[in-house]
C-alpha cells in the first residue's frame, strides 16, 4: 500500500514523514500489474496465485478483490505496527515465504517493480537476498514452457529495448507491466467474496536487524525559476520568440 | 474501499432474468408484438447486433446468453426512447434492459478502460473522475454566497441540495452550482450540502450493469443522510434524481425529491419579479433522457426560459418525447472511446448539428452531463463560435442581475 497521490501530499509534523491524517493508502499500481500477470500465468498454465499482503489500513479489501479476481487465497502478515521501509517489508514476507518454498508450493514470486515510495524498486531484490532465489526487474512478461522449472520472462531497458531471459525457477519477479491491463471485477463479486471467502493470517516475525537507513529530512521540491509568458498579438509574439531563438544561438 | 455487505436494491425487487416472466412487470414482455418500433427509436439500433426487440424476441426463445455474450447492451445508452415508444408500453429501460445490462457486465471479457477507471474511481472516491472527496465542495469558496456545509453545520435544514459529481468537480459543472447556489439565496432558501461527505448516486453505476457498485453508494450515501434532518433533498444530477425518485425508496430512503430546474420551476411565481437583467438570447433546450422520457417534465425548464426577460425560445425537431439523447447515459459518457473504437457516430455530435440548425445561440441543458457533452461536440464540428452551452440555472442566474 502507498499514499495515494489524489490527495495532496504534506510533510508531517516530525519534519521526516508523510502526513497521514487525510491518506487513505491505495494499493500500488505495480502490485495490481504483479497481480494480473500472476492470474494470467494462472490462466495458461494452470496452478494457484496466493496474494500477500503485510497488515495496513484497508488492507482487506485489497484482499477480498485479489480473491474476488481469481487469486486462491490471501494471506495477511499481521502485527505490522508502524509503515515498514523496504527493507522491513522484505524482513517480514521472507520467513512466510520461506515456509511455503519449503513446502515446494511457489514457483515464482511476484511483486511491483517499484512503488511510488520505493522508486528504487528494493522489495524485490531484498526478497531474493533473503530466500536465496534469483531476481529479474522491469518484467513486461512471462512465459511458462513444457519445462515447468524455467521461465522466459520479459524486460524492457530505455529507448524501447526489450530482452528475453531464461530464469530458473522459483524466482522472484518485479513486475513493471502485466501483459494486460489488470482485469476490473465488479463490486457484487468482492461483495460475494467477502461472505464467502477467507483471509488468512500469519503474524509478523520479529524484526532480525534494525533498518540500516534513516530519513533525515522531508521536504516540499522547492521552486526553482519559471516559465516566462510572451504577450502580446501572434506577430509581436512570433517576433520575441525568434528574437529569444537568436539570442541563445539557435537561429 | 468502505465496501459493505447488505444487499438490498436487485433482492427488493426480486426480479433476475431467470424469473423475469414470473413477475408482473415482465411478464408483460412476454405480451411484445414485435413490431420493432423500440429498435427503430433506438439512437444505436443500427449498430446493435441485438436492439430492443430482438433482445426480447431472445429472451421469449431461451437464447439470452447470446445477446448477453454480444456488446448489444454495452452499446444501450439508456435513453429510455425504445420504453417511451412501445405501444405496448413495456417495461424495456427500468425493468428488462437492467438486469440484461447486469448480466452482460458480468460476461464482458474486458471492461473497456475508460468504463472500468470510472467505475474503480467511483468505488474508490465516490466521483467518476477520481477527484480527491475533500474537494468536493471546493466550488463553493467562489460562489459569491454562503452554501452551509451540513457536516460543519448540522443544524436542520428545509432544501438539502445532493450536488452530484460531475456539478460538483467537472469546472462547468461548478459554474451550475454556483448559478444554483445564488438562486436559491435569491429565492431565501434555506439550503445546505453534505460537501465531503457525499458520494455519487451511482445511477449511471447501475445503468452501465454494476450493480454492485451502485447499492455499495447508495448504503454510503443513505447513512450519510441519515445523520441529518431535511425536508426536501434537491439534486442538480438528472440521473441523481432518477436514481432518489426510483431506487433509493427501496432502500428505505423517504424525502421529496426534486431537481434544480423542477424544483424553481415550481416557484417560478417568487422567481419572475427577480429576473430583472433582460438577455437577449435564442435559446433551444435540450430534453434530458431521465428528466423527460423518464419522469415525464417537459414543460418545466421552458416555463422557466419563458419567464427570462428577452430569451426567444426556440425548438429543435426532435424535442420532448422525440429528443435526440446526449450518449452519456447507462455508462456511455465513458464510453466515447470504445463506441468511436467501433466506428459509431457520437449521440452529441447528431444532437449538436440540430441545435446549430436551429439558429439558436444558446442550447440549454438540465443535466450536468449535457455540459461537457455538447460543448465537446460544438468545439469537434467547428460550431464553438456559433453556439454556447448553459445549463438552465445558469442562464436564470444570469438573469437575476446584480
């Protein structure tokens, strides 16, 4: 879950962190892409998409909508008392995770690739370091072949290069685009699912290590200068703009 | 999210497409003798693989699922001209076309894109258009009057004004509300709005099929207005009004309701003596869906134009029952996209040429849809210069001088 950016985002009274008083976290738009393409690979190849999710406000329709659109369980990491960094949120997903990869039931883990409070795109990697598995980020796709223990999978660099990567499997994947839009599944449904369906919760690990990074400092970007506004009739304003060109050189 | 889990509206009314024959109203369908009248008033009948008619004709031989497979129904706009037409007078656009609506949206491979962040957005902040509820009074600093906030100010109230979305955020939308606020501060109303705390009526929700959607809003906004005291709630959404009039009462709700422009039509005697500013103004109104074919108020937004000193009144040939719908019902006014995507011709568009051709300056509309609709349309086909669009109550503020 990250702030969601229709309300305006204010520095808290710490000086170090988000005002939460008006936020309502909405679930990151790269987790809805991991999600639909989890389903996707669900559709073609068959197997069961398991959503997790670490405990926070609103959290559970989340949930019930994962369920409602085709994931087979949910699962909700409970105990979670402050936001966690990146970090943290790996320190708390490993061990659950750990315990279904012991139990031979993942195949792959799928995760957004970055989030609006984690441009860095960390969760991912951090999650590979901890369970031991190899990790590819800003995947657009996924292909599961004959040979169930490997993976093609998609990623895009800049200036529209793709590559194509064989990956063993499990691994964990950050997911920057599903090959579809996530899917929208109608409200009766999540309303259905919400009596029906079942969450199911594991409580949080204590954290191993405390976080190795602090925020100092939050503040507002600061103005820098502005866009100068030409008035005047076309032709006045046609006449400042070349003489601005020449005088920079570029005519 | 604040998703809930009574159910109320569709097991109210108990009717499914199942047992659609079991009930009064459809088993009257089974009465159709179609003679296609519905099909030929549709505005998309053409491009429909299955109009009106042959959705019943479908439904009597036990092959519903291929209409519902179809995008027939994503294609309804909900103009409620094939129900006002039947000679039969069969329940087509509040009883068969909402439960088919329904059902199709629940098969519907892909939600088309523009439909679905309308729709998640709705769910998510109570407007379609994804605008942040704390804002959604923001209109009201710049009325010129003061407009009470009931959750600021919940002393009892006579008019509670339900201001809907798109009056609410979209920037002529606030110019509607606030002409509407300075009216009824002309009139000496005593009115107030929930602000914040109000959430989209869903009626377009419900229309477009997600049913879901709509009895999770109207759970939403009942609790909301039960928490204060009202004699009459008045909306300046026309689908607004039709969802309080037809819909909400099942879900218990038990106000008067009024829209803005039958609610000053009927106090047109205080309002004449304050029209003082004399606008010298062609005007042709457009008939919306929900307001004429579906309530039946026709006459009520022209007395009101007939009463605005210097506005020459003029009528387009489709007019009243025969009015040309906007597009923008039953989900269309996000669906531009998708019915361009699949060649169809753009429901304002058509109605803005007959506009045009009627010399009028003004085309003036009671539905905040309408606003945005046509002023699209007029700028598209290059008669931006020719015609403005107003909303009824924006031309009677207007005319209220200063």
């Amino acid at each position: 879950m990250v702030p969601d950016i229709v309300e305006e985002l204010e520095v808290g009274p710490d000086g170090k962190s988000l005002d939460l008083e008006f936020q309502r976290p909405i679930v990151s738009e790269r987790d809805e892409h991991a999600l639909e393409q989890a389903l996707l690979l669900k559709e073609r190849c068959g197997g069961s998409v398991t959503t997790m999710a670490l405990e926070s406000a609103d959290v559970d329709d989340v949930l019930f909508t994962a369920l409602a659109k085709g994931s087979d369980r949910a699962v909700k990491v409970a105990g979670v008392e402050t936001p966690p960094t990146t970090a943290e949120a790996a320190a708390l997903l490993a061990p659950v995770l750990r315990g279904l990869l012991d139990q031979k039931q993942v195949d792959l883990i799928v995760t957004g690739c970055s989030a609006i409070d984690d441009l860095d795109g960390l969760l991912g990697p951090f999650l590979a370091e901890r369970l031991g598995l190899p990790y590819l980020g800003i995947v657009t796709g996924v292909v599961v072949g004959a040979d169930s223990g490997r993976a093609t999978v998609l990623k895009e660099y800049a200036g529209g290069v793709h590559a194509e990567y064989g990956i063993a499997l499990p691994a964990v994947l950050g997911v920057q685009a599903a090959e579809k839009p996530p899917r929208y599944v109608p409200v009766a449904k999540v309303r259905a699912v919400m009596k029906s369906g079942k969450i199911e919760t594991v409580s949080a690990a204590a954290p191993d290590q405390a976080s190795l990074l602090q925020v100092v400092r939050m503040t507002k970007p600061e103005a820098a200068g502005h866009a100068e506004m030409i008035e005047g009739s076309p032709e006045e304003i046609a006449s400042k703009v070349t003489d601005i060109l020449s005088a920079r050189g570029l005519l | 999210m604040a998703l809930t889990t009574t159910e109320h509206a569709d097991s109210a009314a108990g009717i499914t497409l199942e047992n659609i024959f079991e009930s009064p109203r459809g088993r009257d369908l089974q009465t159709c003798i179609q003679c296609g009248i519905c099909a030929g008033t549709c505005p998309y009948g053409e491009v429909m693989d299955y109009p009106p008619r042959r959705i019943i004709g479908m439904l009597r031989a036990g092959m519903i699922e291929e209409v519902l497979a179809s995008d027939s129904l994503l294609r309804c706009v909900t103009c409620y001209a094939c129900m006002a037409k039947c000679p039969r007078g069969l329940r087509l656009t509040d009883v068969l076309l909402p439960l088919a609506k329904e059902q199709a949206f629940i098969r519907l491979p892909e939600v088309p894109a523009e439909l679905q962040k309308a729709l998640a957005n709705t769910l998510r902040y109570g407007n379609p258009m994804g605008e942040s509820p704390r804002k959604r009074a923001a209109w009201a600093a710049a009325a010129g009057v003061p407009v009470r906030v009931l959750s600021q100010d919940p002393r009892p109230v006579d008019v509670l004004w339900f201001v809907e979305c798109y009056t609410a955020f979209h920037p002529r939308g606030q110019d509607n509300c606030r002409a509407t606020a300075r009216v009824l501060k002309a009139l000496g109303i005593d009115f107030a709005i929930l602000g914040p705390e109000e959430k989209c009526a869903g009626e377009c929700a419900r229309m477009a099929g997600e049913t879901g959607l709509f009895e999770t809003l109207t759970d939403q906004n009942l609790k909301v207005l039960g928490k204060y005291q009202f004699n009459r709630l008045v909306t300046s959404g026309a689908h607004a009004y039709d969802a309080f009039v037809h819909e909400y009462p099942r879900a218990g709700f038990d106000h008067p309701v009024e829209h803005t422009t039958t609610y000053f039509a009927g106090r047109l005697e205080a309002l004449k003596p304050l029209l003082t500013k004399k606008l010298n103004y062609t005007v042709t109104y457009h008939d919306s869906c929900v307001l004429g074919r579906h309530n039946g108020f026709y006459e009520e937004p022209r007395h009101l134009l007939k009463a605005i000193p210097g506005v020459k009144l003029v009528e387009m040939p489709h007019n009243r029952i025969n009015s040309i719908c906007c597009g923008g019902g039953g989900g269309g006014m996000w669906l531009d996209t998708y019915y361009k995507a699949k060649g169809m011709e753009r429901l304002a568009d058509r109605r803005v040429r007959e506009a045009v051709a009627t010399g009028a300056d003004v085309l003036a509309v009671s539905c905040p849809y309408e606003v945005s609709r046509f002023e699209d349309s007029l700028k598209v086909l290059g008669y931006d210069k020719k015609m403005v669009v107003r909303d009824v109550v924006e031309i009677l503020a207007e005319a209220l001088g200063d």
